[in-house]
C-alpha cells in the first residue's frame, strides 16, 4: 500500500476491509435476489434455494477455507519482504482449487440422502435436489475465483476482488432473471434458471480476477510467471495452516446446516419463516466476513514483520468498523421488521407464508441480541488466523457447533420447543460462540506464533 496511514488504524483497515465489505455485501446480494425472485413463484421455490444453498456451501466451504488460508500466508510473506513467495503460495491454491471440481462431482449424490434424513417437506425436496445438483457441478469456479481473491486480499489490493464482485453481481442477477422468470427469449427455468445464472455470475467475477493477477504490473512485481510450478514446501505449509480452518468451516456449516434443517422439518410454515430470517441474517453478517479478511491480512503481515502490538491494533481496528455496519442493521431489525419479511412475499396469496410472517418478525427481534456481538467476534477470528491460531480455532468451534447440534433436535423432538422457542436458543449458542473467542483472543497466545519459516525452525506445535 502507497499511502501513509497510520499502521493498524482505522484508515488503513478501511483501505483494505470496505472493499471487502461491498465485495461481500455483492456476493450476498446474489444470494438474496435469487431467493427473492423464487420467493415470487412461491415459499416452497425460495426455501429450496436456501436449502440447497447451505449444502452447496456445506460442501465447499473446506476447499474455501483452505485455499482461503492463503490470505494470511501472502500477507506474511509481503510483510517479511519475501513478494516471490506471495505468488507461489497463490498457485498451490490454485492446484487445490482445480483438484476440487471431480471430488465435487463425486460427493453429489450424498446430498440427496443428507436431505432425505432431515426429513425436508416432501414438495420441497424435489426442488432443492435440482439446485443442488446443478450447482454443485460449477462449484469449483467458486474456489478458483477465491484463490485469486485471497492474493489480492494478502497483498491490501481488494479494490480487484471488489470489482470482480460487482462485475460477478451484475452478471448474477440478470442471469438469474432472464432464465428464472424466461426474459429476453431465454426459457424459463425456475429454480434450475437460478442455479445456472449463479454459475455463470461465479466463471465472470473469476475471469475479471485473472485479468488482475496476470496484468503486466503484477507479472513484474510478484514475479508471477516464474511462481507457477508446484511447491511441496509452499503447498505443505498452506495444508498445515489452511486444512484446520477448511475443516472447521466444513464441519461447523454441517453443523448450522443441521440445525437449519431441524427448523425445516418442523413444516412449511416454519421453513418459511426460518428462510426469511436467515435470508436477512446473511445480508447483515455476509459483509463483516469482508471486516475479518481486512484483520487477517492486516494481522498476518504485521506478524510477518515482528510487529504483534501494531496487529492487536489493527484487530481493534476491525472491530470499531464492524460495529459500525451491525449497528445500522440492528436498528433496521428493530424498527421495520415486518416490511423487511414482506419483501418475500409471493405474486400470489399463500396461506403458508402470511402464517410464517408474525414468525420471521419475531425471529428478527430475537437476532438483533447477537447482531451486534457477532461484529466483534468476527475480528477476533480474523486475528487468530492471521496470526496462524487455526487448530485451536478449528477444535474449539468444531465442538462448540457440534454440542448444539443435540440440544437443538432435543429442543423440538422432545421436549416440544415452538420455533420461537428454539429459535431463543440458537441465538444463545451464537452468543456463547462470540465470547470463547473473545477469551482465546486475549490470552495472547496468538502474539508468539510463527507461521512463515526462519533459520532453524519448523511449523510450530499447538495446545
């Protein structure tokens, strides 16, 4: 970065972070449209959508968090002065992305039994297996394109990843519109229509990054061409940092999805009002991800430089900008919640979803408990992975995930919970979440960790 900020402030972490945020505010704006524009056709359409959508993410979201490691290992490189190897490490991540696409392929069919187990209402399950299974099969462009979004994200250049974003976004939603609804001479496909537009919008952001990352200035500075051979150093390095955070997004998604899908198989009405609230909890959290991307890389690179005071500052930092955005959607949670759920509404009246409205209105109030925590969780994530904090982040969330997981079927199954109810109780495990890693966070353990290699050490060892 060229301009003088002040190391860890505010300015900085905005140069890198509020490129981010709208990055990530486009990403969750596709998901948003698509689920909107099948909540058009009806309920049962949009809560297939975000059925299939969790699974999709289920599915992927190891390849996403190891690759996505990257960030962490590019910013230290940069920080110690070593751009060669920024590159290098993006082209492990690149191998791993492409391996992706056939064991995607292979894995499809799991799906399918993972939804008949939940016991997902039967006239919607049809609908989630055809989203699922088309989009499953493009997922693998996903990772690529987050592979080149992590060496931006490394190096402090999101301005690229954002304009891959929106440039993604743009493509997305017309996609999505003329093949859902059959605009413009396209047929209408429904919710195939919606799986195949968000592939094409994912292959667009991609191609626009790649652009980016072999421009003639990039070449030059990073000596990009020379860093495309494989590197089983560079490669064993980002499996041992990247695997813990791919598994604990993997298993921790698993997890929520389970929870998710509990709620669902309590009836349509239920799903209804669960896909509603869900849909407006990804828009208010789906932007802090692009906060914690600006911490890690921050973090990392301060770290890279021996420098773990001007890191703390850079999370606090990360902090104070996340709280901003989460205050703005508490207040909105609060105050319009009911024109927020109708936005869902159907082209025609359906009984199923005017009986889940008063459900997602009380949903919203209820999230707004932890809206505001999760803002400052997500920085402290952000620091404890750059810093190279991954196997305890990945034990210590796993588990927490995993125990609730229980309690929440028990919840319903036994002891009769109404959704609200249940509800309740997700919210206190976000929140029991929020504070372990406030606590790992300062402990301090993270200030003495080394992740890039100096004379005579190795990876380090983790308790």
């Amino acid at each position: 970065m060229n301009k003088p900020y002040k190391p860890g402030g505010i300015a900085e972490m905005l140069a890198i972070a509020l490129p981010m945020i709208i990055s990530m505010a486009c990403d969750g704006v596709m998901v948003f449209t698509d689920r909107l524009f099948l909540a058009s056709l009806s309920p049962v359409h949009m809560n297939a959508a975000m059925g299939g959508g969790v699974m999709i993410a289920t599915f992927t979201l190891f390849f996403t968090g190891l690759t996505g490691y990257s960030t962490a290992l590019v910013a230290q490189y940069l920080g110690a002065g070593i751009k060669e190897k920024s590159a290098n490490v993006t082209f492990q991540a690149v191998i791993i992305a492409l391996l992706s696409f056939p064991i995607f392929v292979l894995v499809r069919p799991l799906a399918g039994v993972f939804f008949q187990l939940m016991k997902i209402p039967p006239e919607q399950i049809g609908l989630q297996n055809q989203y699922f299974n088309i989009l499953i099969l493009g997922s693998g462009f996903s990772i690529l394109r987050n592979s080149f979004s992590c060496f931006f994200s490394g190096i402090g250049k999101t301005k690229y990843v954002m304009i891959s974003a929106i440039g993604a976004m743009i493509v997305n939603v017309f996609a999505n519109y003329c093949l859902i609804f059959g605009k413009f001479g396209f047929p209408a496909l429904g919710i195939k229509g919606a799986a195949i537009g968000t592939i094409i919008g994912s292959i667009f952001g991609m191609i626009l990054l790649m652009f980016a990352y072999f421009s003639r200035k990039n070449r030059e500075e990073f000596g990009i061409i020379q860093a495309l051979k494989f590197d089983w150093q560079m490669m064993k390095k980002l499996l041992y940092y990247g695997t813990p955070q791919g598994l604990e997004s993997f298993l921790n998604l698993l997890a929520f999805s389970s929870m998710i899908y509990i709620f669902y198989a309590q009836g349509n009405v239920v799903a209804t009002a669960t896909t509603i609230m869900f849909n407006w909890d990804y828009v208010s959290f789906i932007p802090l991800i692009g906060v914690e991307i600006g911490v890690t890389s921050l973090v990392g690179r301060y770290m890279g430089a021996g420098q773990p005071d001007i890191a703390h500052k850079a999370t606090m930092s990360g902090i104070k900008t996340g709280f901003l955005y989460s205050a703005i959607c508490f207040l909105l949670f609060n105050l319009i919640p009911e024109p927020l759920v109708r936005m869902f509404k159907p082209n025609e009246t359906v009984e199923i979803f005017e009986q889940a409205v008063p459900i997602a209105v009380m949903m919203l109030r209820i999230a707004t408990l932890y809206i505001l925590a999760e803002s400052v969780m997500i920085s402290f994530v952000g620091a404890l992975r750059g810093a190279g904090d991954t196997y305890w982040a990945m034990r210590a969330s796993v588990i927490l995930h995993w125990l609730f997981v229980p309690i929440i079927w028990v919840s319903f199954n036994v002891f009769n919970f109404s959704a609200i109810t249940g509800w309740i109780a997700l919210v206190s495990f976000i929140l029991i979440f929020c504070l372990v890693f406030a606590w790992r966070y300062y402990k301090g353990k993270w200030r003495t960790m080394k992740v890039i290699e100096t004379p005579g050490t190795d990876f380090p060892e983790y308790s």
